[in-house]
C-alpha cells in the first residue's frame, strides 16, 4: 500500500533519531537470548501438548470440560507468546522457518496465519487506530468502537448486548471472519491480499487441521459423548474470546488513545510516526 501519512521533516529526522538512540543502547547476548527463547518455548510447548493429551486420559465429563478450557487458554498463550515474533520474522535468520513455526502456532488457535499476518503488518502497523485503514478496527459494524465513526440506533444499547457477543468472537474469527476474507476480491483494509493457489491451500489445511485436532479426535478417540465435546468447545472459546478482547482493548481503546482521521483523498492526517505514538 503507498504511504497515506503526511510527510514532515521534524518528525521524520525524530524517527531517525530514535532508531540510532535505540541501536546505541540495546545489548544483549545471542546465546543467553537463544537460551532462554528455547526454554521458554519448551514450556509452552510441552503444556500444551500435556494438556491436549489429557483430553484422552480424563473419564470425567467435568474434566474433560476443564482440561479443554485449559487446554485452549494454554494454546492461545503459547500463540501471543510467539506468533508475533515468528510474523515480523525476528526469531529465525530464516523467514521460510518463521512462516512455519508461526503457521503451526496459528493452526492450534483455528486462525488462518497467512490472513492476519498480511493485516496485521499491512494494515494495523501501517495506520493504527485509523479507520478504513487498520482492519483490526472493523471486527464487526454490531459494536461502535471508534468516536466519531457512523452511529447507528442499536448502538445505544450495546453495553447490554457486547458483553455477550465479545465471548464469541474467536468463533467469528475462525469461522466467519477469515472466510469472509477468503472469498473476497480485495479485504477492507484497502491493500489486497493475493488469492492465489498456495493461498487457498494453507487456507483450507490449517482450517481442517484444526477442526480435526479440536473436534473429530476428541470425538472418536476420547470417550466422552459428543455434547460434552460440543460444550467443552464452545466453553474454551467463551474464555478465549474475552482473553483475546481484553487484550485487544489494552492495545486500542484507553482513555488518552487517538483515532488519527482522514482527508477526502484519503490521506491520514498525521506522520507515521506521530500515527503510532499517539495511537
């Protein structure tokens, strides 16, 4: 996408300035860094693979429940963790082994890697808080996030309604959100995301990968009846969802955060850099 900020001398000789102040500063020793991402790694590794096992070894139906609960909380930390260092290819030299861990990682929460990367870095950290721009502003038109933005009459009634839809809204990032951006020609953000064959197929095995993990295994192989699955399913995404909105407010909407607005060409009224300060 062409750069849509202002162009202003200060702010751009500040940004260099910055850089430099933090090349000068930042020290840290490869191995122990090395060292401790493995370590660390391994831990929630290992937590979520124990507790996705423990699926197979528990006869109750409240700690089949429980451990699925669990189960998911674990797997969406070892995402945060992770899946957005292995997106700006920060932990390997390799970018093809970054797009691996981060697309298994990804494979485990039921989100398509490939969709939320191209937002995420083309979108939410080219314009943040802008809307039209940051697609992480248009999770859905049901709930009024940005003031000013287009104000409609069940607005007036969603502090009843939100907190309800906020503990489905993993359920409608993997299943509506990420088909959505699927089938369509170019996604909100305005950048486009090309569809092309290799798209299509991590798409659809990712998306079966999951499903068969979380659903069909647990189904066949666990012994506990299909409404217990059923529960313990729509259950850990209930918990899943608020963690994740939670998070997502913390990054959005404070109270001094600034929505930076647009001209009639489009043009965000403000430079990069000040976008993400004040953002």
């Amino acid at each position: 996408m062409r750069d849509k900020h202002l162009q202003i001398d200060e702010d751009s000789r500040l940004l260099k300035e910055i850089q430099e102040e933090v090349g000068r500063r930042l020290r840290f020793d490869r191995n122990t860094f090395t060292a401790l991402l493995t370590v660390k790694f391994a831990i929630y590794f290992s937590l979520t693979v124990i507790l996705y096992l423990s699926l197979y070894r528990t006869q109750s139906p409240q700690s089949f429940i429980a451990c699925y609960i669990v189960y998911g909380f674990v797997s969406l930390l070892f995402a945060f963790n992770f899946s957005h260092d292995f997106s700006h290819s920060t932990v390997f030299k390799s970018k093809r082994w970054n797009m691996r861990c981060f697309t298994f990682i990804y494979s485990l929460v039921g989100a398509h890697a490939e969709a939320w990367k191209q937002r995420h870095i083309h979108s939410h950290h080219f314009a943040p808080n802008v809307e039209h721009y940051d697609s992480d502003m248009k999770i859905s038109g049901l709930i009024r996030v940005i003031p000013g933005s287009m104000y409609k009459w069940y607005h007036r009634f969603q502090h009843l309604y939100a907190p309800l839809a906020y503990t489905t809204y993993s359920l409608f990032w993997i299943f509506i959100k990420d088909f959505v951006i699927l089938f369509s020609r170019e996604d909100d953000t305005g950048y486009g995301t090309s569809k092309n064959f290799r798209y299509h197929v991590s798409f659809w095995l990712q998306k079966c990968f999951y499903m068969a993990m979380i659903l069909l295994l647990p189904l066949f192989f666990s012994g506990q009846s299909w409404h217990t699955i059923l529960i313990g399913f729509i259950l850990m995404h209930m918990f899943q969802s608020l963690f994740l909105l939670f998070t997502f407010f913390m990054t959005h909407h404070v109270e001094t955060t600034a929505y930076p607005g647009i001209d009639q060409n489009g043009m965000i009224r403000s430079s990069w850099l000040m976008n993400q300060v004040k953002s």
